[in-house]
C-alpha cells in the first residue's frame, strides 16, 4: 500500500492539467514546441487517387549517412554507436573505434553501390535522406544519385542527436547542408527529414523557407499538414521505423532476408487490400547502405521489389517530392486552395 504523502502527491497529482480532455495539445502557446494531434484524420481520410489509380504508394528511402556519424576525426567527443552490425555498442568517449568506423565505411564504399546497381536494375526510383557532411566525403556516390534520378533530401548535416543542440548550431547545420546539396547536386533539397530532432527542428525547417515537406514524423500512414508555423500550412510526410532494415541492427528485430521481405509483402499485402476498399495509404521503406547493402540482405529486398513490381499500377513505386507535389496538387487545405 503507498501512502497518501504530501510528497507522492506532488510528484504525482491526482488531477488536473491545463492539457487534459485535449486531443490537439503544446505547441508554441506553451513554449515547448510543435503541438501533439492524437486523433488526425481518425475514420475519414482523405479520398486518395494515386496516379494511375494505384491502391498504395511505396517510397523507398534510401539513408545515406555514412562519413557523417559521430567520430574524433570528424571533430565529435566520443565514437559512434547506432545502427551497426555491433548490437548494443556504446560510444568510446575520447577514442576512436576502429570496428565501427570500418562497419560505416562499408555503406558507403560497398553497400551504397550494391543498392544503386539493384534500384537500376529493377528500374525503380528513391529517395535518399542524405546528411550533408556524409554527401560531401563521396562526390562519386552524390552524382551517381543525380544521374539516377533520384530525389536526394537533407537528413541534416550530421548524423547526430539534436535533442539538447543549441538552436543556432542546428540552425546553421540546416543551412550549411543546403548549400552542400546546391554545391554537390546542383540543386537544394526539398525535403528534410533530420532523424533525431529535437521539438524545435520543424520550426527552424519552416524558417528556413525552402521546404516542401519534412519527414520527422511516424504518426500516419498518409501525409498531413500543420499550419503552427508561418502563413502557410506546412506538410508532413510521415516516415517509418517498423518497414525499415534498422531493426536488423537491433535485438528482436530482423534475423535474416527473409523475415525482413516477408515483413514487407505482408504490410504491401494489407494496404493495397485497404487501398481497395477505398482507402489508399503510402508505404515508406527505410534503407541504410551498411546494413541491407549487404548481400544477403540486399537478396530480400530484391525479392520484395519484384513482387511488388508483379501488382502492375496496384502499386505507385516513387520518390518523396512526388508524393509532396501529389498532395500540394490535391490535398492542400481548401480553404487556401484560391491562393494557389
């Protein structure tokens, strides 16, 4: 039995808060960021007409990320130590780690190019979340996207946490990836998905003025607009952590090809049912080029491909900023449509 102490009702209090009974809650009103919307479209989504009247999206994403991690010699405290084929690493504060570094450097030297011969092949398109300081490092890999026709969005100068960045280092990182996109690329991004931002990251993106959408966000299956910052609403694609090879580089998670296409089939399988009964969605696919540019899981992203590839105009397989332009042309808030 706890007892009923001034101290427990302190820390936790029976009622009430000034957020209570609210499905739509924070924002800038409350100084702690973008606001939280825990109902969105609930039963009636959108009436979605993909073109060629395709029942799901699918966009691959494509994160390009390796040169930009944590590293002494990119000028970082500490070593890297997500999304490897070491599970569970720690960062070594004030030292290299050579497995690491190496395990990185295959995604860029071998897994990347693997993947570009694989998307050729099978003739489909991408999107690549591209950190700006990694772009930078392989010229070779950023023209190879370019002559691919692949739609390169910014995933940030580096490969970092943001969640306790100072807002003018991020951003400065937001523009700086910019200019990297213009100077590699001959183009700037269009699309920002930071990875690891911090409540503040879409504000700052807004700012910035040259966005059609940003990705931070696993809260749909369909994109949504926010009209928090600025004059004019602002779209959020939604991205995904379950469709995505990270969790071959988690415990639980994928243990071989098979597992991870299969999981694939399966959600493609569902949403297209749903797309049938008049309810089309969008499918992201996370990719990193160190973890399913391996060969044998490469193999299971091949043979999802061509499944999906096997359902004709069921499925729309495309990039980001076609979905963005998609939604600009169809969804756009109605009450601004003579605007446009």
């Amino acid at each position: 039995m706890v007892e009923n102490s001034l101290e427990n009702d302190t820390m936790y209090p029976l009622s009430a808060h000034i957020n209570d009974g609210k499905s739509t809650y924070g924002g800038r009103d409350e100084g702690r960021g973008g606001s939280r919307d825990v109902v969105g479209y609930a039963n009636q989504p959108p009436v979605v007409r993909w073109p060629r009247g395709a029942k799901v999206a699918v966009n691959l994403v494509l994160n390009y990320e390796e040169g930009g991690e944590n590293c002494l010699l990119h000028g970082d405290k500490e070593s890297e130590k997500l999304l490897s084929e070491i599970v569970g690493a720690g960062a070594l504060v004030g030292q290299r780690h050579a497995n690491m570094e190496t395990l990185y450097d295959y995604g860029s030297r071998a897994g990347f190019w693997r993947l570009h011969d694989l998307f050729l092949r099978k003739n489909v398109t991408c999107t690549v979340f591209a950190v700006g300081m990694a772009l930078e490092r392989n010229p070779t890999a950023a023209k190879a996207m370019v002559e691919a026709g692949w739609e390169v969005a910014s995933h940030g100068y580096r490969w970092w946490d943001y969640q306790n960045t100072d807002e003018e280092v991020e951003r400065e990182h937001i523009k700086r990836s910019v200019q990297i996109h213009r100077d590699m690329l001959g183009i700037r991004p269009v699309g920002m998905y930071q990875g690891k931002p911090n409540v503040h990251t879409r504000r700052l993106v807004v700012e910035e003025g040259g966005f059609l959408y940003d990705s931070d966000s696993y809260a749909d299956d369909l994109p949504y607009w926010t009209r928090e910052y600025g004059d004019k609403p602002h779209l959020i694609i939604p991205y995904t952590l379950s469709e995505n090879d990270m969790k071959f580089a988690i415990p639980n998670g994928f243990s071989n090809a098979d597992e991870f296409s299969k999981h694939l089939t399966d959600s493609l399988d569902y949403l297209i049912e749903e797309g049938r009964r008049g309810k089309p969605k969008m499918m992201s696919i996370g990719l990193h080029c160190r973890l399913v540019g391996r060969p044998g899981r490469a193999k299971g992203l091949e043979d999802f491909l061509d499944y999906a590839k096997s359902l004709g105009d069921d499925v729309w397989i495309c990039r980001r900023d076609e979905i963005a332009k998609h939604w600009y042309q169809n969804h756009y808030p109605e009450d601004l449509m003579s605007s446009l």
